[in-house]
C-alpha cells in the first residue's frame, strides 16, 4: 500500500490553527481585562505549537537527505542544496522580521532572534550529516546531542554565561529548542526499521511515555529549576503521543473528513500561513486601536474574542482555497519551489507500508523536505 505521510501536514497544519489562537491573543489581547484561563491556555498553546511544528521538519529532513543519499548524490552537492533551503528560510523569516519588529515592537538589536524558521534553518545545516551516517552512529548522536543539548542549557543559565546567551535567548532558541528538530529525524530513521507487526506496541509505548512526561510536567511544572525543563516535558510528552495517533490515524487507518483535509493542506502551506496569519495581526494591531479603540484597549470578552478567532481561521481558508486556484503563485513555498527548481508539491508517493514494513521513502517539500 503506498500513499502520502499525511499525518505530518495534518500536525504541522494543526500547530498553525494553535498559533492562531495563542498569537491572536499575545498581539491583540495580552495586558486586557478578560478571563484569565484564556492567558494560560493560550501560553501553553504558544510553547505546545513549536515542538511539533519543529518535529515535522525534522522528520521530514531526514528523508529528504535519505532521498538523495540513495541516489549516490555526493556530500558536497547535498550541502549546497542543503544550504540553499536553509539560506533561503533564514533569510526571508528575517527580511520578514524586519517589518514586524519596526511595525510592532520597535528596532531590535540582533539579527538572530531565533524565530522558529530561524531555527529550522540553523538546525537544517547544523544536522546534515548525521543521515548520511551508518545507522548504529545515528541513534548514538541523536541521544548523544539531545542530552547535551540539555546539559550545556544547564550549564549556560546555571552559570550565567553571558558570551553564550545568543543561544538560549530569543522566541525559539536552538538550545533548548534545537531538540525537537532532532527528534523528528530520529523518528523518521525509526520507522524505517519497525515492521508492521510491531507497529501497535510502538504506538502504546510511545503514548505510555508520553502521558508520563505531561503528567510530570503538570504535577512538578512549579518546582522546576528552569524553565526549559518545562519545555522538555511538555515538548516530548506532546510529540510522543500527537505523532503516534495521526500516524496511527490518517496513515495506517486512512481517516479522512473535510476538517483533516483542509487542515493537511494548510500543513504543505504552512511557511506562507504562517506569515499570513502574523500580517493579519500586525494589520489589527495597528487598525483595531483606530477603529475601535475603547473596545480594544478595555479587552474583548470572551465571546468576542471567540468569535474573532474563528473568522481569523475561516479568513485564512478562504484565502488558501483561492490561492490554491492559482497554485499558490508567490507564495513563499512557491517562490521556494523556483529557487531550488523543484515542483510545487511532488506527486510521487510516500510508502507507509509495504512487505510488512513501515517505509518512509520520499516526501519531497519545499522548505526543507519537511
């Protein structure tokens, strides 16, 4: 049976829904009067969306370098292309930054403030060869860097280490955030190995793992030192329980319905939603204060605000369907697509299962084969 990874645009699509919500409220909201379990839903929300997000490209950076791998592409040619992907979304996340920093928030004072493409980018050059590596090594470095990933955080805030602050600073900084992008290429070398026998017990394990982390998270969430530790356990505890399902879900049983349709298609756009839904709230937080200034600055109730989160989502949708009708012209998947010549969104096949093994063989995408 061979068909698309859809599990992974329906996570990275659904973490773009979560952003909506969470950044609606930072941007338009935050500092008003209104119920306060919307401020820590949408906190939690805003530090849930990451971690599965920067799983996604993991996971499918792996198989675009094992894609040419397999085709005895040279190192030196991976790289270039590699570099040109990760030059590409480095650049354009911080041209972009230019305008929300001036327009929101004022000038700032380093270039790398490590956004979440920022991030993808850095991680996309910095972890290049471990596919390209034989696969008992791999598992060693994935544990090896994710442990000291950890470790050297520690030590940096511990210690107050200020020469390395540029990497634990900033909206999504590479350590500790560098982990999930690894784990994604962890997961997608993984199922290369496991059969379709073994499939369930991967599953229940996984979930097993998984609630424990949450519930620790939630149980010792105020006694721990540092607020990446939190990060960690919430981060892997979401990963290994969301990735599991959908996969489980939408790619072992097939599930569909028009809800996971459209979310999976906002999941291959999700570079250019990303900016579009930011656009959408830097343009209210300059037109709201104008237009209805008292109301804005005294804070939307609850059912307002509701209700403004849901015509932002059918906005957005409505603009993808007619955007999908000019196959996404300008868009910065497809202007990703004329840099690197390479289509829109290939048509060939992701293998799930076959000969009793769950394969991953291709899944070619734009931003970085994620």
């Amino acid at each position: 049976m061979k068909k698309r990874v859809n599990s992974i645009d329906f996570l990275k699509g659904l973490t773009i829904v979560l952003m909506i919500y969470s950044h609606t409220h930072y941007m338009w909201i935050s500092g008003k009067n209104y119920f306060f379990i919307f401020t820590d839903f949408a906190h939690i929300l805003y530090y849930w969306g990451a971690p599965i997000f920067l799983f996604c490209a993991g996971f499918g950076f792996f198989i675009f370098i094992s894609k040419m791998k397999s085709k005895n592409i040279k190192t030196t040619k991976i790289f270039i292309e590699v570099f040109k992907r990760a030059a590409f979304l480095f650049v354009i996340s911080t041209i972009i930054y230019f305008f929300f920093g001036f327009t929101l928030a004022g000038p700032y004072t380093f270039i790398l403030y490590w956004s979440i493409f920022q991030l993808i980018a850095i991680s996309m050059v910095s972890f290049f060869l471990l596919p390209l590596l034989k696969r008992q090594l791999r598992i060693i470095l994935y544990f090896t860097i994710v442990i000291f990933i950890a470790v050297l955080t520690t030590i940096i805030l511990m210690f107050e280490i200020e020469s390395l602050y540029f990497s634990t600073d900033g909206v999504f900084p590479i350590l500790p955030f560098g982990s999930f992008y690894l784990t994604g290429m962890y997961y997608s070398d993984l199922l290369n190995a496991i059969t379709k026998n073994s499939f369930n017990k991967f599953v229940i394990i996984n979930l097993i793992i998984g609630i424990i982390l949450m519930s620790f998270a939630v149980i010792f969430y105020g006694f721990l030192p540092f607020f990446w530790m939190r990060i960690y356990l919430i981060g892997f505890g979401e990963v290994l329980i969301a990735f599991p399902v959908t996969l489980y879900i939408f790619d072992i049983k097939e599930y569909k319905s028009s809800l996971t349709d459209i979310i999976i298609k906002w999941g291959k756009l999700a570079f250019s939603l990303y900016y579009v839904h930011m656009a959408v709230l830097a343009a209210g937080a300059v037109i709201f204060p104008i237009l209805i200034y008292d109301l804005y600055m005294s804070g939307f109730n609850v059912y307002l605000y509701l209700l403004i989160v849901v015509v932002f989502t059918f906005s957005v949708e409505i603009l993808r369907r007619i955007w999908e009708k000019h196959n996404y012209f300008l868009s910065l998947e497809w202007i990703m697509s004329k840099f690197t010549q390479k289509s829109m969104f290939s048509k060939e096949d992701t293998q799930i299962i076959d000969e009793g093994r769950i394969d991953l063989i291709e899944k070619d995408e734009m931003l970085n084969g994620s």
